[in-house]
C-alpha cells in the first residue's frame, strides 16, 4: 500500500496530478479555495477539504487536511502578481506549523525558475546556480524554499518549473496579437504540465528527498521565433516584437534533473 499524500492546491496542475497519483496507488487529499470545485475532486476520488491560507493564519481544517498523509506537495500559486504587496511567507509559514503539528515526513515545494534572474548574456542556470532575483515577488519564494529546507522536522524536495503550458493553456495564446512585445532573442524555458506530473510521480517513486530540481524542457528557441511559429501553426494573430532593446533572459539547464531521475521528457515544444 502506497502512502497517502496531501496536495495543497488542486487547480490546474494539481487535480490531473491528484488523478494521476490516485492511479497508482496513492491515496490523495486533495485541497481547494473554492466551494464550486469541491465536488470536482471528489468526483476523482479525491478526499477533498476547503482550505485557504492567509497571512494571518488558514482558514478551514489544517490538521484533518494533513492527518495521517506522510508527504505534503504544496503546489499553489503565490499570487503575486495580483497582489504584489501580499504576504506569501506568512501565508507558508502557517502552513509550515501545521506541517510540523501533523508530523509529515515529506515536503515537495513547487516553485518557479523565476527565482533567477534574467540578463542580457543569457546565463545558463544549472542545479549549482543559486537564485539571485531581484524581483520582490520571487525574492519571496526563495525565502520561502529555504525556510522549507532548513526545517529539520522533514524533509524537502524543491521542484522549479520554468512556464508551465498544454494544450489548452498555452502562453502564445497571451502573447497572440500583442504589440511591443520584449525580450524576442531571449530563450524559452517551458514545460508541458504532462511532464510536471511525470517528474513528480518520479520524485516520490524513489524517495528524491532533500534535493533541488530545475524543470524546464531541453529545447530553447528564441522567444520571438517560437511564438511566432507557434501562431501561425495555429492560425493565431501574430505577435511583434519590440526589437530595439536588448533582450534578457536565461537557460534552464535541467541536466541535473533528467541524471538523478533517469528522466526523459516526453512532450516536444
């Protein structure tokens, strides 16, 4: 019998994630901020609870959430962008006390490449590169994985994705019939979110515990001829480019990634 997991956010990435867990073996808890969604995870057989986290404590049932699950895969978007000003540590640090009063022994944090930072050499960040953003949003999350992997009472696996697409949900229809658009010689780090489960499921299959990954697929085309490709692919209004400034950007390297986890990735761009 496979152990039983707590998935904190169960939303675009976080419920196929939960199907596929469930699919082998595992039992999942799956949580969510909305009341219309509750129903979907129970549908997939999900244990399902309303949990929101605040910046002064979490509202609805922590320590049921986390009862009897060994690991806690915390998958939930900062928000940031919304609410630049918000307090995404304390929100974590909440959820970190009830990790602790519920005696989880595994913790898999999902961040994002975006705790480094671009420039215009277009720096190759492997898993020796230590983050060195500027933004104030990211500086946040990599406060966050540190007071992850420096609590002693469980262990941490850090997860980076680079922008996560699929079929459905891809960043060119964003980018579709934009003007101005920066950075057009800068490289892509995308990942197929078929991947990102495929990762995690490899991460908990062989106990990658107390590691960091960075997750992004092998290819990198220049931002401007990938969605440029991509749109008229798809019969989408192209975008353009602003080609006057120098472009910023960077390379995730997931070599480190693909050696440890005997990983291959199984979308192309």
């Amino acid at each position: 019998m496979k152990n039983r997991i707590s998935i904190i956010g169960c939303g675009w990435l976080g419920l196929p994630l939960a199907k596929a867990l469930i699919s082998e073996g595992y039992k999942i808890k799956g949580s969510t901020t909305s009341q219309n969604k509750i129903e979907d995870l129970k549908k997939a057989s999900i244990d399902s609870y309303l949990i929101q986290l605040g910046e002064n404590g979490i509202s609805g049932n922590p320590s049921e959430f986390l009862a009897e699950s060994e690991t806690v895969i915390i998958n939930i978007p900062p928000g940031l962008r919304k609410n630049p000003s918000k307090n995404h540590v304390a929100e974590i640090t909440h959820l970190v006390e009830a990790i602790e009063a519920a005696q989880i022994k595994h913790v898999l944090y999902v961040s994002s490449t975006s705790v480094f930072k671009d420039e215009e050499d277009f720096p190759v960040i492997d898993g020796d590169t230590l983050p060195n953003t500027t933004s104030s949003s990211s500086k946040q999350l990599i406060e966050i994985e540190q007071m992850l992997q420096n609590n002693s009472n469980f262990n941490t696996t850090i997860l980076r994705f680079g922008g996560l697409y699929d079929e459905e949900r891809h960043p060119a229809e964003y980018l579709s019939g934009k003007k101005n658009v920066a950075n057009p010689k800068a490289p892509i780090n995308l990942i197929h979110k078929e991947d990102c489960i495929e990762i995690i499921g490899t991460i908990l299959k062989n106990n990658h515990w107390n590691m960091v990954f960075n997750a992004a697929h092998p290819d990198h085309p220049k931002k401007s001829e990938y969605y440029t490709a991509y749109c008229k692919q798809h019969s989408l209004q192209l975008p353009e480019f602003n080609s006057e400034s120098k472009s910023k950007g960077k390379i995730i390297d997931s070599t480190n990634l693909v050696q440890l986890l005997n990983y291959t990735f199984k979308q192309a761009l």
